[in-house]
C-alpha cells in the first residue's frame, strides 16, 4: 500500500465484498478504507492520487458489484459517522446513520421522517438514490449536506444547490456525503408510531424480506414510487409490466424474480454477480419485447466482471 496515504483509519487491501452487500455477491476491492473521523478522510483523499478511483459504499442495500471487484479504494463509513441528533424541527445525522434509525430518531421527538422506516440503507445512501416510497421522499425533507470531494474538500450544500430527480440528484463526482440535515413536521410519537408499524406490516406482506434481495430491481417507468395507497395506479409499475410479460418467478442460474414480488431479484442461494445481472437484462429485453418499455436498472451495478465472464 506504498502508493497510498496512511491515514488513521482502517486500511485493507483485496477486501472480498461479497460479505458486505444485502445479495451476498461481488469480487474483492483492491483496497477497503474505513475512517477513523472526517478530517482523517479528508486529509487521506487531499493526499490520494487522483488516478485511484474510490466508491463510497453504505451497506450495500442498492447494489450489485460484479465478480471480478473494484479497481477503487472503497470507503465506508461507519463509527463517527452514524450520530443522529434532533433541533427544533431538524434531524441532523450522519452519512452512516440508518434510514430506519433515522426514522424511529425522528418519531421520538415528535418528528414525522415515518417514510424511512421500510427503507433499507444508510441517510448518506437515501440522499444519493432521492429515496422515497408512500408519496414521500428524501428530497421532500432535504436542507442541507456537508461532504468531501475528491480533492478533500469540506463542503455544505443546501437544497438550493443541488436538483433532485426520480432516484436521482447532481452531486459533485466521487465526492463522500458525511452528513445530512432534514426537516420535518410534527406529528404524535405515538400515531407515528403506529404508522411505522403498519408499513412494515404492509412491506413484510408484499415483498420478499426474508430473501437475499436488494429492494426494487428497476425503477418505475411512472417516474414515481408507489404510495401503498388503494387508489394507486400500476400500469407503468415495473413489476406490473414484468409480470405482463410473464418474468414473475424466473429464474437464470442462481437468480430469481421473486415470485411474491415480481421487482425484486432474489439470490436463491448460489447466485453469482453475474447470474443477478444477466437475469436483470434478460427482464430488461423481454418486458421491452412486450411492451415497448424499457426498464431501468434502480439497483447500482459495479465494478469488473470474472476474467470468464468478458
């Protein structure tokens, strides 16, 4: 690791990351950072040469990296980085908070963040991905951010100076989110409570949680999440049109579209990376055969495929 800085934090090398991912797949990263606090990633990116690539990583909720790993530094946060404090009408929390964590946080103090709760994953990771799901979503809430970029610059942006889309937001490339400001309103930490509880009801009903998945597969061709309301419409739903295409439940090596819900691509148990993602664009071809739409992928795919696989 000579042609690395020594920071303060936790440095490995050949990091498998198969273990870290929610599919339990991908090949190893060349280097796997963790840091001791920010000004320890802020002083180790400044002195990273900037033909190394990093890929800040959550807990791998969204995600799918390939067999043959990462050419990066990976960097993932964790102690330091996972506080969760409450202001007035604010949620301040770190980048390594989880979302549910968040959530039940926010419904002690009276603060309606109820929307996180079912959502798998770290704020830092919400952020990226503007998460949502029953008509709210991240951006819905979003003041500010503080981070660090490439070159190990500490900066803040608010909601100003960013643009939010469906699963989307323009950050700076490569830059690290180690902090996030939220605001919401006020509601009974009791009926909050309650609303939780019957989301997660509703989540455990309809989706495979007890499976090796990643959440939603691909994004809606409706340009929105799904509200759990009665009245929702699910014509440009992804799972509605992969199941018109007759997709619930097949399966390619040890990949699976999950039978009880028909967005989700399951590791039955001996999947590779690339068993996950050949079956995903198999889906892909297929539903655009039927119907003329085509999906797109919600699941972040990266990193190299096997030397059998190219």
């Amino acid at each position: 690791m000579s042609d690395l800085p020594t920071p303060r934090g936790k440095l490995t090398c050949d990091r498998d990351l198969s273990s870290l991912t929610w599919l339990r797949v991908g090949g190893p990263a060349d280097y796997f950072y963790q840091p001791a606090d920010e000004d320890d990633l802020a002083e180790f990116l400044t002195w990273l040469r900037s033909d190394i690539s990093i890929f800040p990583m959550g807990v791998g909720s969204n995600l799918i990296i390939r067999d043959g790993g990462l050419r990066a530094v990976v960097i993932r946060l964790g102690r330091g980085f996972n506080r969760v404090k409450i202001v007035g009408n604010r949620v301040i929390a770190g980048a390594a908070a989880l979302d549910a964590h968040v959530a039940l946080k926010a419904a002690d103090a009276g603060l309606d963040l109820t929307f996180l709760r079912t959502i798998p994953g770290t704020v830092g990771g919400a952020v990226r991905m503007n998460a949502g799901c029953y008509g709210s979503y991240l951006s819905d809430h979003f003041v500010s951010a503080r981070l660090i970029t490439r070159s190990g610059q500490i900066m803040s942006l608010t909601k100003a100076d960013v643009s939010f889309g469906y699963r989307d937001v323009n950050l700076p490339e490569e830059a690290v989110i180690i902090e996030v400001v939220l605001e919401a309103e006020r509601g009974e930490p009791v009926i909050l409570s309650e609303r939780m509880e019957s989301q997660l009801q509703m989540r455990d009903y309809s989706q495979p949680t007890k499976e090796l998945s990643a959440g939603s597969t691909f994004r809606n061709p409706s340009g929105f999440s799904s509200t759990g309301r009665a009245d929702d419409e699910h014509e440009l739903k992804a799972w509605r049109l992969i199941e018109l295409a007759g997709l619930r439940g097949m399966r390619l090596g040890g990949a699976q579209m999950s039978e009880k819900h028909s967005n989700f691509l399951i590791n039955t148990g001996n999947a590779t990376a690339a068993d996950l993602e050949g079956l995903g664009e198999l889906v892909r071809k297929r539903v655009f055969k039927h119907s003329q739409i085509e999906l797109v992928w919600e699941i972040m795919r990266i990193g190299e495929p096997a030397g059998n696989d190219i």
